[in-house]
C-alpha cells in the first residue's frame, strides 16, 4: 500500500512541519484562541493531493475555531521522519500512514488510542475485519480509509486470441488453471504473466491468503511463531514453477517494481501482470492510443479470493493537545461522500460501506466493478501485528524469497530461511 518518491521529499516534509507547527508546542493554539492542527497526509498523485487539499478547505471554511494545516509528508521516508518527530514532539496532530507502519508506534505510545474518541457512525461504516488492522493490544491506533487489491490487469487482444476463459470475481481462476493459462498465452517473444517482484514478501503472504496460507501463528500466550504448511507453499510454488520450469513468467520481471513492467505490457511482451489496483490509474494516463486492458481477479484457492491488505490510515498523535479536535476532522474527511472522493483521488477502494456502496464505484469502466467485488474478501495482512516483522522480513524473508522465485534455492531450503530463521527473529523480540 505503500508508494515511493524521490528522496527529495524529505526535507520538504520537514521543513513543512517546521513552517507549520506541530502537536508539541503550546497548547495548538493561535494567539486569538482559534486551535489550529497539523494534517500530514502522505498522498502524492495530483487528484489525490486535490482532493485532500480540497476538503481540508471545505473544513476550514465550516469550522474557523479549529483551522487545520495541510503538511506534505513522503510514503519514502515516512517512518523515519515520524519516529523522529514523534521522539522531538513535533509529530503532527493527526498522521497519515499505513496499518503496517502503525505497530512499533501503538506499542510505543506514540499515538492516541482512538475508542473513545470516534463516533459511532464510523465505527459501525468500517467492517471488523479493516479495523484489527489497526488494533493492538486492545486498543485502536488508526482509521483504516483506503484499501487496494491485488488484480490481474490483462491485454485483451491477447486473451480473446488465445481463446482462454476469462475468470470473474464468481467464478476465478483457480492456481492450478491459472498456471496453465499462463502457459497457453505465452507465444515465442511474449510470456503469460510477469511477477514484478522486487519486493516479494508482502505480495507473497497477502496472495497466499487466498489458499490458505497464514505463515505467522499467535499461540494462546500471544507469542507469534512462524510456520510453513501446505498451503503457505501454493503461491509461491507456482510462480516459482512458471519461471523456472514452464517458462510462462518473465525471469526479467522479478527484479522490477511494478510500474517497470508497463512498458512491456503495452508492447505485448506480457500478457497478464499482477499489480494493486491503483496501478489502473498509471496503465490509464501511458497506454498506447486504442491499447485494449481489463482488470481480472487474482487467482483464487482453499481460501476464495481473499487476500491480505494492510489499509492506509489516519491516527492522532498521543501528545496531541486536541484529540477530541483531530478526531473530529477525521469524522469529516471520512463521511461516506468524501471517503469516495479520497478513493477516486488515489484509484483505490474505500474501507466504509456506505462509501463503498456507491455507484461511481461499481461501473465496469476502467475496472472499478472488479475492484469492489473484491473488497468483502479483504483480510488483514497476515504479519499485520507482529512485532520483528520488519527485521525478518528485510533480513530473512526478501533474499530467501528472491533467491527462491529465481529458482537457485529448493522449497524445503525457502522453508527452513522462513521458518527457522525467522523464529529466531521473532523470539528476540517477544522475551
């Protein structure tokens, strides 16, 4: 869920925070009384960034005894820039980020624990499930607001020459079928899919969701323990198997990001690439005039289509003079009509159901159909709350997984990295 910009963004940000002020000084108000808070929002496409800047107006306008500053933050470098702020007490009162970020600063006490604080009206609009992404330990760090599924974005030329079924969200392709489709659309000097798997642990676990897999197990001592069973191996195995012994997946793709892989796309040298649902915005402003796409669900198993998602969300600084005040403008950014306009600005689905139940949202064009049929079964990304995921995943999961896909270590090898090494990991950090 999280996106990359230049580096630049960094000081920009802190300077902004700076130019602004934040929750650690005085008590965030102006000298004629009016509280004023600090928005650090971390959206960075054009219609995003409008429509947050947009409502923070309409805001504005509607309340001129609680005034809120727009702070442009960076996905990049969000964490670093947010412990260190938070450490200085100068975090911003109310902080966009994403579920999977949310852990070390809820456990830290670094954000405001939001039951008491939201109004009934969210609570009840967002589905138990969004909100465990952001609970821990009993208590809830963040509103979950926009999600965004893995999908198939596929050429249809490509498929309608090839004769193969084109799945829906009632009736996906299994892993199986979807591994033979792959090979009956790769012809000479185009492959069935590419993997763009530079980062290859999130999109690993949250597809594996999907036949079964879970990999971290919480005991009922709250220890987390990682553990590799048969369906934790369907997701993996089969891309594995597409590289390295069908040759239906581009070898060239599991080293690139997403946005790498479009150029190929457009040119016809993949015909299907696994991406998150917002990459649609990309394919629609760089595709070629007359290129045909259309969005598939991603393959389905023992599990349905679900799938791991870790939510982008809005919290509230703990040392906030004015948590009840951030928490209010929260409630207004995310009011069921400007949950749906945050969702159109970043290409993504929204968490609430009423917002999700718009019509805007469910038309066939550019895929937003598929999209929301997907929602119900999204599932909290599988290490949503375990504490030392980071650690494993950048010491032990990414080059085991990479070193796995490429096909140069065995399946029992991939395991015993994941599951021996990463409990060792983990149990440094649950003593």
């Amino acid at each position: 869920m999280r996106r990359r910009l230049p580096a630049l963004a960094a000081t920009a940000t802190a300077l902004a925070l700076l130019l602004t002020g934040c929750s650690g000084e005085g008590d965030g108000r102006d000298a004629d009384g009016t509280i004023r808070l600090s928005f650090q929002s971390l959206a960075w496409q054009k219609e995003s960034v409008d429509a947050n800047k947009q409502l923070v107006r309409e805001w504005n306008a509607a309340h001129p005894d609680i005034q809120v500053d727009y702070v442009q933050g960076s996905w990049d470098n969000v964490h670093d820039q947010l412990l260190t702020s938070f450490e200085g007490g100068e975090a911003p009162d109310i902080i966009h980020d994403a579920s999977d970020d949310l852990a070390d600063f809820a456990y830290g006490g670094y954000l405001a624990d939001l039951r008491d604080l939201l109004p009934d009206r969210l609570t009840r609009d967002i589905p138990r499930q969004s909100w465990e992404t952001t609970t821990f330990d009993g208590g809830v760090y963040g509103v979950p607001f926009l999600q965004e599924p893995k999908v198939l974005i596929a050429n249809t030329k490509i498929l309608a020459s090839s004769g193969v079924r084109i799945p829906t969200p009632e009736k996906p392709w299994s892993w199986p079928e979807f591994r033979q489709v792959s090979e009956k659309l790769t012809t000479k000097g185009a492959y069935g899919v590419a993997w763009p798997l530079k980062e290859p642990v999130s999109v690993t676990l949250n597809l594996g969701l999907s036949a079964g897999g879970q990999l971290f197990h919480r005991g009922a001592d709250g220890k987390v323990t990682i553990r590799s069973d048969a369906g934790d191996r369907i997701m993996p195995g089969t891309v594995r198997d597409q590289v390295n012994s069908d040759h239906s997946a581009a070898r060239s793709a599991l080293g690139m990001g997403g946005s790498d892989t479009l150029p190929g796309f457009f040119g016809g040298k993949y015909a299907m690439v696994p991406l998150g649902f917002s990459y649609r915005q990309q394919v629609v402003e760089q595709a070629p005039e007359g290129f045909g796409w259309t969005v598939l669900p991603a393959p389905a198993g023992s599990g349905g289509l679900a799938q791991g998602v870790s939510p982008q969300t809005l919290s509230v600084a703990e040392d906030s003079p004015h948590k009840e005040e951030a928490a209010q403008f929260i409630d207004f950014l995310l009011r069921p009509a400007n949950m749906v306009r945050l969702a159109k600005g970043d290409w993504m689905l929204p968490t609430g159901t009423e917002a999700l139940a718009d019509p805007a949202l469910h038309t066939e064009e550019n895929g937003w159909a598929t999209g929301t049929a997907l929602a119900r079964a999204l599932r909290p990304a599988p290490a949503q709350s375990v504490r030392g995921y980071p650690e494993w995943k950048d010491k032990v999961a990414t080059p085991a997984l990479q070193e796995y896909y490429s096909g140069a270590i065995s399946t029992e090898e991939l395991r015993k990295r994941l599951v021996d090494d990463g409990n060792r990991v983990l149990a440094r950090y649950q003593r």
